[in-house]
C-alpha cells in the first residue's frame, strides 16, 4: 500500500455529495417518469441472473481492490485503494486470493436472488466513501451524507444475510400505485436536496 492518505480520505463532501445527488435524482427521476417500466423491473431484478453477475462482479472487484497487493509498473493502480487493515492485515494475501473464488463461486452456485446480494454488497463498499467524505466536516447539512450512508450500510447488510426482502419490499411498493409515487418522490428529493447543496453549502468543503 502506497504511503500518505487513503484516496477516500482526499474525496470532499461536495465531489461526494455531487456524485450521490445525481445518481438518485437520476434514478428516482426515471422511475417517476417511467412508472411502468420500473415497476416491471423491480419485480424482475431479484430473480434477475445475469443481472445478478453485474452487482456481484462490481461488489467483489471493488472489495479486492481494498484489499489488493501494492504492485509496481503497468498495473501499479490496482493497488491505489488498498487499506491497512491494522491487526487483520495478515488476513490480505487471503482474501486476495479467497475473494476472486468467492466471486465465481457466488456466480455459479448462488442462483437465488444473486442480484439482491450483489447489490447489498455494492451498498457496502459504496458506504464507506461517502463516510470518509462527511467524517469531521462542519458545513450546514453535512449530516445528510452520513444518514445516507448508514442508511446504505443497513440495507447492505439485510440484502446480503436476507435478500428475499428485497423481493417482498419492491412487491409491496409496486402494489399501490400512490405508494410508488410518494417513494420515488421522496428519492428525488432527497437527491435533489443533495445535489443542491453540493453546489452550494458545501462548496470547498
């Protein structure tokens, strides 16, 4: 591992807070103007395989990458997001090699709600970043990220040890068609709140 701060440290609240509000005023807009079609989706991913392949690639890859060897030369980025993992940085060469396993063994054997898992993987990995970014930060509504995050980190989690809520959560919001608005509206504010203050109260922070 490269000497000097962790790139997650270096990442400001306002590049965080850009990146996050844009993701869900662009997901949540394209779900409110596309009711149907999302709709649709969010029923279908769970048991969606090769879909599944995506969010557990991404979550595996991105979690190897914190735990990859410091390389040198041509492939010298791939170790630039590796962490000290302090007491359990005996465990890396492990997982360096348990983690790429875990993957295409996830991929071939986990046929149920792969998907969902990925995804809460994702969720996991993409939390940290975002807590690095609002961690000893003073500007106005900074707390916004935090909630965010953990918010992210419990989902995580449940969608990893218990998917199948997944599955019942998106059957219930798409069961009511005034249940689906008020959420995704939600989403897009929440992200458009962000959004805003990435480019305003939290500029140079």
């Amino acid at each position: 591992m490269t000497s000097g701060p962790h790139p997650y440290q270096e990442i400001s609240l306002s590049s965080a807070g850009t990146v996050l509000g844009l993701f869900l005023t662009i997901l949540y807009g394209v779900m409110l103007l596309k009711p149907d079609v999302a709709k649709k989706w969010a029923v279908k991913l769970p048991r969606h395989h090769q879909a599944g392949i995506y969010t557990m690639s991404i979550g595996m890859i991105w979690f190897w990458l914190l735990v990859a060897p410091e390389l040198r030369g041509t492939f010298s980025f791939l170790g630039a997001l590796s962490m000290d993992f302090a007491d359990f940085s005996a465990m890396k060469p492990y997982l360096q090699v348990a983690v790429p396993l875990a993957c295409v063994g996830m991929i071939y054997f986990v046929r149920e709600f792969l998907f969902v898992r990925g995804l809460g993987l994702c969720l996991l990995m993409a939390a940290a970043p975002l807590l690095y970014a609002g961690d000893f930060e003073v500007a106005p509504l900074r707390i916004l990220i935090p909630i965010v995050g953990y918010a992210m980190i419990i989902k995580g989690l449940y969608f990893v040890g218990m998917p199948y809520l997944f599955r019942d959560g998106a059957n219930w919001l798409v069961a009511s068609d005034a249940r689906f608005k008020m959420a995704t509206l939600g989403g897009l504010v929440l992200g458009l709140v962000i959004l805003g203050c990435s480019f305003t109260l939290w500029r140079g922070y």
